[in-house]
C-alpha cells in the first residue's frame, strides 16, 4: 500500500500540482462531517429553523385506495455515509432515525367511510429510518452571497423508509418525504458542509465548485481499520479564475488527500481534513505581486510552463537593478599612451533576465517541499572599452559585454502559525556569492587591469547593496483560507497544524471548535423519563473557565428536564411527558474575558417514556375478509415476554414476535380485543387493541382517528356529512374508556387510562335501517392536552397595497393568516400555542404544500426540463425590493378584511407564474390533527383564500445606460495631465425615467486595466474602482489592488510614483441612491503586467436588481482597445 502518512503524500505531490484546474481542494472526514450535521442540527433548535414533527398522508398503492397517515413524526439528524462512493459517481447515502410519532394505514374506499386499518406508536427502540441518496456529483454545491457549501435535501432521491412494507409501499412513503423535504424553506432542507466566507477584499472568493465522495485506502476492505471510511471533497474555483477544473473519474487517478499519520502516544489519527491550494493559487495571486514590489516594482516574471498539472515556477523576463553609472581612468604621464579607460555603455543594468532561461532570477518548490529562489546568473552588461595614444596611433574604442555572475540560494519553510491561523514562510537557507568577468578582449598588454578589477569590485559593492532586498525577504503570511477563511458550521473551523509546499501549498489539520468557541459530549443523547446522563466539555481550553448550565423543553415546557452545575442532565418524570418522546436542548455557555462576548454550546437529548412497544399497536380487521397479522414487540433490555390474547382467536407467539389469526365471524358488528404482553423481569407491560368488524359502516366520523388524547381532556367528534343534521345523530362509546356526549359527539378521556384506545359509535337511525360510523381515540398518558376544540376564524388577507405581484420571481406580496379558536366552555378566549402558530403553512386551495424558499425568490425556469420547478413560493423573510405599488386608479386594499382578534403570521409569496392561483393555509392543532383554512368550503371572498395576480414585469428592451463623467483629480486636459481620476455614475433609464438599482453584483473581476501597449517598460494605463450607493467606500478588485506598485512615499525633490488609491471616495462626493460609481483613475507609473491578462483586460460584467426586483446586465468597459481614457456602458446578456 502507498505510504499515506503527511510525508509520504507530500513526495508523491513533488513538483505537481494536483488540483486539476480548481483554485484549492479541500478534503473532509466522513466521521468528522456527520459530526458538523450533528451539531447543526442542534443549533437548529436555538434558531427556530428545525424539522417540526412531521403530519401528513400518502397513498401507498397503485389504485391509491390505501393510504399512510404520519403524524407527529419525529425524525434525528441526517447521517451520510459512503460505503458505495467512487470519484465517478459520489453517491452518498442519508439517513435519519425515527425517534417519535404515531403512523396508521388508512382504507379509502370510493363510496365508504375510510377506515384505519393499522396503527403504531414509534419509539426509538424499534429501529426504524428514513433513507435516501444524494448524488453529489450531480447536487453541485451552490456558493450562495455569503459562500455556504451545501447539500439540498430538495436534490436527495430514492427516499425510502422501514416504516412500510413492501416495494410499492416504500416507493409511495419515498414520494412522500421527497415532496415534504420539497416544501420545507432552505433554512431547514439545507445543510452546510462548510462556509467559505470571504469579504469582498479577499484574494480567494469562491464562484463555484464540485463536490465528490471518496472512499479511503482500504475502504472496501473489511479487514481494514478504515473499512467504510471516506471523505467529502471539495474542488473550489474562485471567482478570479473563469473556468472550472476536472474532476476525477478514477479512484487511480486522485490520491486521497488526508494522511493516516497517528499520535504515538494515544494513537488516534492526528488528521480529519486538508486543504491544498493550487500552485498556480500560490504564485500568480499572493508571491508574485509581493515580489514585484519588494524585490524591485520594474520585475516582471513569467511561469515557465503554463499548465495545471505541473508546480508552478516562475522566471524573470524584465526587471534589474539600476546603478549608477561609472567611469574608471588611468592617465599616463608619460610615453604614448595618453588614457585607458572603462564605463557602462548605456543605462548601468544587471537584469534579473537571460536568454538562458536557466540563468534568469527563478522562484520555484525544492525538492525537500520548500519555497526556494534561485539565480545562477551569468547576465550580460554592456561596458565601453577606451585605448587613446599620442597622435591616435594604435587607439582602441569598442563596446563589449562584460558578464556579472550572482549565485543565489534561498528557501523558505512553509509554517502553520496556529495563533494567528496563517501560514508564514520563515527562512532557512541564505547563499549568496557574486563573481564576474570584466576585462575588454584584445586590450593592450601594457593596459592597467586595475580599471576593470575596479569594475567588478563596484559591482560587487552595488549588488551587495541591492541584495538587502533578497536578504530580508519574507513572503507574505496567507491567511488560512486566505486559507482558514474556510468555515465549517457552529464555529468550527480547518484548524491547520502542518505545511508544505511540494508544488501545491499542502496544508493537513483536524475538523475541531475554533479556539474560542466549544462543543458538548455526547451531542445527541437518549435518557429515560427520571434517569440521568453526563454532559462533558469539548475544548481544554474552556474547561478551567466558569460555565453556566441551562435546558430548554422544545415539546412542551412541562417535558423540560433539569442541569445541575456540572452538566448532569436529570430527565423530567413520566407524568410531566407531553408525548412518547420529547425533545429538550441543554445549553453550556461562557463569557470571554477578553471580548466581552458570550460563548454556546448545545446538545440534543430525546427523552424516552415506554420501554416496551408493540407494532402495530391498533388495528381494524373485517373478519369477512381477513388475514393472520403479525405483531413484534420492541424493548430497551432483553427478557423473556408473557403473551395474552383478551378475546377471540387464535395467537401463535415466537419470542419478541406473533402471529394472530382472526375468527371466521363475530356476533357484533364491532368487538374488540386486546392482546397484552408482559415482560416477566420488568413487569413492563403493553397492549395491542384489535377491532373486529362485521358489516358495513356507512357514516363518515370526523376524525377517524385521534393521535393521542391525555387523560380528562376532550375533544369534538362529528359525522362529515353536510346533509346530516347533528341532532340526528347519536353518540356511544362501544370500546375502551372514557364517556361521550350522546348528542354533541364530544369525548371526554377517563380520569385513568388502563385501555390505550377507545371506539365511539355514531348512529342514525335504528334497527336494520340503522346506519353507523366510528371513529377511534389513541389514550394516552403523555399526549398533550389542546387548549380549544374549534376554530372561530382562519382567514388569509394582506397588508400590502394589492395582491398583485410582478412575475419576477424576486418581488413579493404579503399574506397575513390569522387563527382564533373558539373561547372555551367558561368563556375565556383562547389563543392558538406557540407550536401551533409555528405549524402553519401555506397551501394551494386544493392542499398541496406551496414551495417555501429563500427571500431571494423563485429562481428562473431551468433549461433541463427534468429539473422539477415550480413557479410559485413563498418565504418567512421579507426582502429588500419594493412591492408592487399599484396604479393610480388601483384602490389600496391593504388591511382589508382582517380579524385582528386572533395570532396572526405573515408570509412573503414570489412567483414567477403567468396565471393567478388561489392560496389557503394549513394549521396543525396541539391535538395532532390538521386545520386548513377552507375546509368545508371557503372562498376568496370569505377570506378563507387569497388570490394572488402575477403581473409581468416592466418591458425593457428600450432601456439604456449613461455614464456621466466627472473629473475629481488632476488637469481636465488628457494629453496634459496624464495621471487623472474620473467618477462615473451609471444609470439605468427607460422613456426618460430613472430606473433606481437596488443590488449589484459583479460576475468576474471587480476591476479592469488597459495600457497604452504592452511592452513590458509601458508604464502609462488606466484601472476602474467602484462605489456603492450609501458608501464612501472605494473598492478594487482585491487581486488587482495586490499587483499594483507600492513604492515609498517620495523624498524632498523626488517624482511621486505611487498609484494604489485610498479606499475612500474624494471628500464632497457620494453616489445617489438607485445608481452606480465607477472611478476611472489614470496613471504612468504601472509597468505594463502580463499577469493581469485576461481576467483584467476583459471588462466588467455586472448583474445588477432594481428596485422592484427586475433583473438587469450591463458590462463596462474601456471606449475601445487603443482609447483607454473614457468608459462606455452597454447592456449585456
């Protein structure tokens, strides 16, 4: 096997570069991944940005007869694992545990009442998940405004779930979880692999990138102690580099990137991520425009080969050190000869160039992974030799080149400075020696040698001066990402410990809480109702400060457990739960002495009740058409099991599993049984109720089933049927506890619950003709009590000038849904609960869920048609675009309409439609069943809808731009003055009105240069800044800002050379609101800069949103290639 220790990968990176085109590769351990879900899971919770309990219902069959109910669903944080990843595919595979919730199979039979066939309770016992797979490489990751990497549920597929039996059945709950993770806003379907989160000045800031799964070495081998361990891995392009790189196909043919050294002492693995950051990165974007400046501001360096797949080293092709000029003389006092002397012919110059590629100054990586700077010159400087005599008999006056020979060695040590999180090169080697050869060929025997021995110790002396700046050189330290800009979530970060730079800048280091922040242990931990469970620090350096300790109930503030100042963590008794499982945060903060600040931490705990369950825990069966079933029970702790059926049939058990087989008939129309298992170690003990029918049962109960009702409250039954009138009906109770109302349908639970389901019969009629329905109530101890039984109100209206909207998918409209239930039997109002307000959603009027997305809107309809789209959506955030206005004959409907008695919400919805759609709400009720807004009818009118009315947006084809230049700095004469700054404001009119721009954002560079030619002594060009409205701010692009000279201030006497503008606008000036400035500052002291070609030379690319949310593009550039002295505008695709 390949070595894969630190040491090992950095040979085989020796003088490649492996990033294949991308910017940086980052490298991320599975285990240490799930771990970053699990924590932002957790946050979740403090945020109000968490999976609720999830409700619902889905058909499971091909004629859509059978139907799976879920309500109350819990489910854990999402897992991935890799066992089937390849660079190919990256298929990774995701996974949550069911930890709570009730789910029933439902019979809906045209022309019948439905009827629930099967029930059960989930605990987290019975080991039941929700799958699905994500195809990384097809879910590209989105750099979003603040660089998040993201994986988006909405992308997962295949969702598959142990719930259910069966293929079709699995598919059909799959559909499900797919179309709820759908609806869900991004804040709670999406989940960050990492944060890169770059400032606008930062050299780094990502554009795009791929994502790949990768098993490690002997990944697939079960023998291996890395069996089934992988990766996340990260190929980043940033926004300076216009074009994506490849991606790998073959494992043979990308290494895998995080070493395998161990710590000798413990011997865990020292590393769980890395990040390398490409040569061409390292070179081209931070080293050379620092030499440029500190070595000498005329160097100008070119890499030897252009490519992506060999280490970077770079070459001087213009550039040298300047000194002053010499003449050394002899003069004869006697004989013939009058004079002989030397001087430089021309500009006195030893040039950091040579035709000899091999003897030009060179920055490059050594072999021994180092950054080195080398010069084995042999440099050709142009010298005049003079021979005068008397009466210019036998005189000699040529020119030749003498040949200054500097030997220069220098390597820097790339170093991890875990303070400051920067990567400092330090020096190691310093060689230097300087030799030449001066003497003029065919000069005079008689000729004194001193003239040229003076030469070379000139030159020594001159170079020896000049060398200071190769002595003192120190490469600049690059931030980690910058390179530790790279974050990860909840405050962790890549924190480096080891560097090298074998042609990449390879940098290795574990996934961990930055140094001033922490983490819990465990993070995600299951107690039992009264048991206790020990919460530990994470972080050495937090556990001497003073930690306060707090837990919050997220189900209920009475199923909130206790912390004591250590961290034990007491869970709540039984008769405080408000469900089977309950989910509370403990929370460990400090305060920063130095900051001030205040520091968390959070972990989940799921609180447990019944450690004993039994699946199904209810069924119906009709013994005319009836199969044997199956019941299995689940338990905490293994033991022998009492099986005891309460009535007729026959029960055949297997240990933790049975088999019951239905009589052929029964006497009654409905008789119930019960099955009860015992444990004989435990005495715990659990019933499964089974309802044997007969006959038909033609009335509709509305609910057919309850999820969970707690001792003595109520609720309201009633028959679903507009044309029955109430008083009708008669109401009984046929099974189970608990006493109903014989003429209101409302059940009461009993004050002890000793059955865990009761049956009411409603009846119309008698005898024969009788007709009958039912509806059946789980009882439980720990299901949480509603506070009304039914709503007054439930309107949707809005508060916004019109419910007209532009179709532009970024402008939106208010909808304001209010609920108030009906005051309760002593008269007091009531208003809906916390949970329950959060529970609401917007619908279609036929109940679909209506896409939540982010306040950025409704993207624009993909070209792929098998990309799922939908042009309606709404969001919880208002945005920072105007809403539509409406004309001036258009009456404000604002307000109108609403209640204003009830808790109300309100929602932002987008489309990008060209038709109106009428919108209902969904409501949840603390009582587990579902409230839509226009339940039994309901119109716009009653405002139990809302239409909403796209319009289209503005047509702007006869838009246009203008440039309004003014001179802020130097003579208004061009050829005058050559060093000049102009600000242009842009603006955006159609049909002489202005068109006020509310964002802005550049698709590529931040600035553009031209110079007046490219040779290399060109030194005259113009650059581009920008501003933003309500900003004093200058910016440049920050990679072109670097490259620009940066010479001392000048002395008394002395030509002012400096061209790096401040960063703040020329004082009197601003940009208005709704426009654009763009500086345009000319110069003659830039050099002309190869490097800057292309990305530089291109013009800018702006996208720009107005103030009602359009879309625009404009690029801006120089007038022309040969006119570099104004800036034109013009639209852009």
């Amino acid at each position: 096997m390949l070595d894969q220790s630190f040491a090992g990968l950095c040979r085989r990176m020796q003088g490649k570069s492996i990033t294949r085109g991308w910017d940086a590769i980052v490298t991320m351990n599975r285990t240490k991944v799930n771990a970053l879900l699990e924590q932002q899971y957790i946050a979740r919770f403090n945020k109000n940005s968490f999976v609720e309990r999830i409700s619902g219902e889905h058909p499971i069959d091909s004629a859509g007869y059978a139907v799976l109910e879920l309500s109350g669903l819990l489910l854990s944080h999402p897992r991935l694992s890799f066992e089937n990843a390849t660079l190919a595919n990256s298929r990774a595979r995701l996974t949550f545990d069911v930890e709570a919730g009730t789910v029933n199979q439902r019979l809906d039979v045209p022309g019948y009442p439905a009827r629930v066939t099967s029930s059960f309770v989930v605990t987290p016992q019975q080991g039941y998940t929700v799958s699905a797979d994500i195809d990384l490489r097809k879910t590209t990751g989105i750099v979003e405004k603040q660089g998040r990497v993201i994986i988006d549920l909405e992308d997962a597929v295949n969702f598959t779930s142990n719930l259910v039996e069966g293929d079709m059945a699995q598919a059909a709950l799959g559909q499900f979880f797919h179309r709820l993770y759908t609806s869900y806003p991004p804040e709670i379907r999406v989940y960050e692999l990492g944060m890169l989160d770059f400032d606008d000045d930062d050299l780094l800031v990502p554009r795009e990138f791929e994502i790949r799964t990768q098993k490690a070495p002997g990944g697939d081998d079960v023998s291996s102690d890395s069996y089934q361990d992988g990766a996340v891995v990260l190929f980043v392009r940033t926004r300076n580099n216009p074009t994506n790189g490849s991606v790998p196909v073959n494992e043979s043919d990308f290494d895998y990137y995080i070493p395998d050294d161990r710590h000798p002492g413990t011997g865990e693995s020292i590393y769980s991520g890395s990040l390398v950051l490409a040569s061409r990165v390292v070179f081209d974007w931070f080293i050379e425009p620092y030499l440029m400046n500190a070595i000498s501001t005329n160097l100008r360096l070119r890499s030897d080969v252009q490519s992506n797949d060999v280490a970077r080293s770079l070459r001087a092709v213009a550039g040298g050190f300047h000194l002053e000029d010499f003449l050394h003389k002899h003069t004869w006092g006697a004989g013939t000869k009058i004079t002989s002397a030397v001087w430089n012919d021309g500009p006195f110059t030893i040039p950091f160039h040579n035709q000899s590629a091999a003897s030009a100054l060179r920055f490059s990586t050594s072999a021994d992974s180092m950054f080195e700077c080398t010069w084995r010159g042999n440099q050709p400087i142009p010298l005049w030799f003079e021979d005068r005599n008397l009466f210019g008999i036998g005189d000699k006056s040529y020119g030749y080149f003498g040949f200054a020979k500097p030997q220069l060695s220098i390597k820097l040590k790339s170093v991890v400075n875990t303070a400051e999180d920067t990567v400092s090169f330090l020096r190691e080697v310093y060689q230097y020696s300087f030799s030449g050869e001066w003497l003029a060929p065919d000069y005079s025997n008689d000729t004194p040698t001193w003239i040229f021995n003076r030469t070379g110790e000139l030159l020594t002396a001159e170079v020896e001066r000049h060398m200071e700046a190769f002595k003192s050189m120190v490469l600049p330290d690059i931030n980690v990402f910058h390179l530790n800009h790279l974050l990860f979530p909840e405050q962790n970060a890549l924190l480096l410990t080891e560097a090298a730079l074998p042609g990449d800048l390879f940098l290795a280091g574990h996934i961990d809480p930055k140094h001033t922040s922490f983490t819990l242990e465990p993070l995600f931990g299951r107690v039992k109702v009264g048991e206790t469970l020990k919460f530990e620090i994470k972080q050495l350096a937090s556990q001497t400060r003073a930690i306060t300790w707090r837990v919050r109930g997220i189900d209920g503030s009475r199923s909130t457990g206790e912390i004591s100042d250590d961290g034990w963590f007491t869970a709540p008794d039984a008769g405080l739960m408000e469900g089977l499982a309950v989910r509370n945060v403990v929370t460990a903060s400090y305060r920063d002495v130095e900051t001030g600040e205040l520091r968390e931490a959070s972990a989940l705990v799921v609180i447990v009740v019944e450690p004993m369950t039994v699946t199904p825990s209810m069924l119906t069966i009709d013994v005319n058409n009836a199969d044997p079933v199956s019941l299995k029970v689940s338990v905490l702790k293994d033991e022998e099991l009492k099986w005891t059926a309460h009535g007729p049939g026959d029960l055949v058990v297997a240990g933790y599993n049975a088999t019951y087989t239905p009589p052929s008939t029964i006497s009654e129309s409905l008789l119930p049984i019960e099955i009860e298992v015992t444990g004989l170690v435990s005495g715990n003990r659990v019933v499964a109720s089974i309802i044997l029918l007969k006959g038909a049962f033609t009335l509709p109960v509305k609910p057919g089933f309850h999820p969970g009702l707690p001792t003595k409250a109520s609720m309201q039954l009633r028959v679903d049927n507009d044309e029955v009138e109430p008083d009708e009906v008669a109401w009984c109770v046929v099974a189970g506890e608990g006493t109903v109302d014989p003429c209101t349908g409302e059940f009461k639970a009993p004050g002890q619950i000793r059955s865990p389901y009761a049956v009411v019969q409603a009846t119309i009629g008698s005898g024969a003709l009788a007709h009958k329905g039912y509806g059946i109530i789980h009882l439980s101890d720990y299901a949480r009590a509603p506070r009304w039984n039914r709503l007054q109100s439930f309107t949707l209206t809005t508060d916004s000038l019109s419910t007209r909207v532009l179709s532009n998918g970024m402008q939106q409209v208010n909808v304001v849904v209010e609920v108030k239930p009906e005051s309760g039997s002593d008269g007091v109002p009531v208003e809906i609960t916390d949970e329950e307000w959060e529970s609401i959603r917007l619908v279609t009027k036929a109940w679909a869920p209506l896409k939540q997305v982010s306040k950025d809107g409704v993207p624009p309809k993909p070209e792929d048609s098998s990309i799922s789209w939908d042009p309606w959506g709404y969001s919880n955030t208002r945005n920072e675009f105007r809403q539509y206005q409406g004309t001036t004959d258009e009456p404000s409907i604002a307000g109108e309409g609403r209640v204003r008695s009830g808790r109300s919400r309100t929602f932002y919805v987008h489309t990008r439609a060209d038709t109106k759609l009428e919108i209902a709400a969904y409501m949840r009720g603390d009582n587990g069943l579902p409230y839509y807004s226009n339940e039994n009818g309901g119109s716009v009118a009653d405002k139990r809808l809302i239409e909403i009315t796209p319009l289209p947006p503005t047509n702007y084809a006869d838009s246009f731009y203008t440039m309004t230049p003014v001179r802020v700095a130097g003579g208004q004469h061009n050829d005058d003055d050559l060093d000049t700054i102009d600000y242009y404001t842009l603006k955006l009119e159609l049909r002489d009105s202005l068109i006020r721009l509310k964002t802005i954002e550049f698709e590529s560079a931040k600035s553009t240069v031209q110079w007046e030619s490219r040779q290399f002594e060109e030194g005259v060009c113009s650059f581009t800044g920008y501003a933003q409205a309500g900003s004093n701010t200058l910016n440049f692009d920050p990679l072109l800002y670097a490259r620009m000279p940066d010479p001392p201030a000048p002395g008394e006497g002395e030509v002012d050379k400096r061209i790096r503008p401040e960063k703040v606008l020329k004082p009197g000036y601003s940009v208005p609101e709704g426009m654009f400035l763009v500086s345009l500052h000319r110069c003659q002291y830039w050099n002309f800069d190869l490097g800057c070609e292309p990305d530089y030379t291109s013009g800018l690319k702006l996208r720009l949103h107005d103030i009602d949310g359009n879309r625009h593009a404009v690029k801006i550039d120089f007038k022309s290639n040969t006119d570099r002295n104004e800036l034109v505008a013009v639209k852009d695709s």
